[in-house]
C-alpha cells in the first residue's frame, strides 16, 4: 500500500502525525487485508521507531530471503518482440537446466530498443546477448582500429 500511495507515504514520513495516530491509521489499513497480530506488532513498531515509510524496502528485503530460502531465483527476460508461451516455455526449461538446485521464476518483457536477441537479469547477474550489445562491440572495434 505504501509503495503505491505516496499520501500514504507522506503520512508516515509525518512528524506532525503523531504515532498514536499512525498505529490508528496502521490498525485500519491492517484489518481490511486480513493481516494477523504478528505483521501488526512489526508495523506498530516500526510507527514507533519512525520507520512506516522504510515498509516497502523491508517487504523487498523480506522477499528475497524468503526466495532464497525456498530456493527461487526471479528474472527477466527482455527481448526486442513478445516471445509468445511455447518460446517462453522452451527458454524456461533451457534455462532451468543450467541452474539445477533452484526453481526459476521469468518474467519477460518487451523492450524494442535492443533490436534483437535477448537479455537475461538474474539478481544482480545480467546477460546481454542483444543485437544493440553487439553492435557497440562491433563500433568500439572498429574505432580501435582491431
């Protein structure tokens, strides 16, 4: 919620809202999604210690410990044309055999400014094998006269 509202945000950035009203605001917000008392006592805390607005940073860091302990990695795939679900399947597999101790979760995008090929970002991994990525290797050769 607070990624997606920034009034949300700059209430909880407030120093002019006090923090009885912020565990208020906390509790309202809370009880219409259902959350249990834990996620609760950690929101409270974190109105406490002035920290509401880091929530989506938190939620990110959770995130990714929680993927690392299921064993997921998540990616992108962003090609110059939309890849359509058998291509995306094959790709999926392909890739899926290279890492083998983990279940890889691909998100793929459309980005036509690569002109061709793909590019693959694992975590802070990328492998650009797009025609835009060749091309300027193929420019800085050529002006270095190789």
């Amino acid at each position: 919620m607070v990624a997606v509202s920034p009034a949300l945000e700059r209430m909880f950035k407030s120093p002019v809202i006090s923090v009885a009203e912020k565990h208020a605001l906390v509790d309202q917000l809370l009880d219409k999604t259902g959350a249990d008392v834990t996620v609760k006592n950690f929101c409270h805390l974190l109105a406490d210690k002035g920290r509401l607005a880091a929530l989506p940073s938190i939620a990110g860091c959770y995130g990714e410990l929680l993927d690392d302990e299921k064993g997921i990695l998540r990616g992108t795939v962003i090609t110059a044309v939309k890849l359509d679900a058998e291509k995306q399947k094959k790709l999926k597999a392909d890739l899926t055999k290279k890492i083998k101790d983990k279940k890889l979760e691909l998100v793929f995008n459309v980005d036509k400014a690569i002109l061709g090929g793909l590019m693959l970002k694992v975590g802070d991994r990328v492998l650009d094998a797009s025609l835009r990525a060749q091309l300027t290797i193929l420019r800085d050769t050529i002006k270095r006269g190789e």
